[in-house]
C-alpha cells in the first residue's frame, strides 16, 4: 500500500477520473471541511487489506489458544465433575 493522498470531496463532485487515477499512486481520503470523511483504494490495496485481517484474525486466535494451554499447563484449570461430563 502506498501514501495516502488527501483530496476534498469537491474533487470527487467535479472530477471523478483524476480521483480514480490518483488510486495509481495509493489510497485517496476523500474530506469535506478538512475532515476525513471517505477512503478509496484501489481493488488491488483493497484485497492486500482484506487478506491482512483474515491473517490477524487467525493469528489472534492462535496466540489466545497458546495463552489457554499455558494456563492449563501451569494448573489453571477447573476439573469437571463425571456427571456434569455425561
């Protein structure tokens, strides 16, 4: 992913093709009164980010399930009974 560009919304209103060729150079924020208030990006930036989540996502939930077995190993564990088992 590449610097994003700051451009006012105004842009998108009078020139959308200079918008959608700036999405070359990286993401463009889109603002209206010096505030963000969208974000284009271009399909590739779009699917790097995508993928990226679903990577942290997944690793996440193995570093909680590595944090759950060393709590197990280290005897924080609550035994159930044999009835509640059945």
């Amino acid at each position: 992913m590449h610097i994003p560009q700051l451009m006012p919304i105004s842009t998108m209103q009078r020139n959308y093709s200079a918008v959608v060729r700036n999405l070359l150079t990286g993401p463009v924020i889109l603002s209206q009164y010096s505030k963000p208030v969208a974000v284009m990006l271009s399909p590739d930036d779009y699917e790097r980010l995508a993928s990226a989540e679903v990577e942290m996502k997944r690793l996440q939930r193995m570093i909680r399930s590595d944090q759950e077995f060393a709590e197990m190993r280290a005897g924080n564990y609550t035994e159930l009974m044999p009835e509640v088992v059945a």
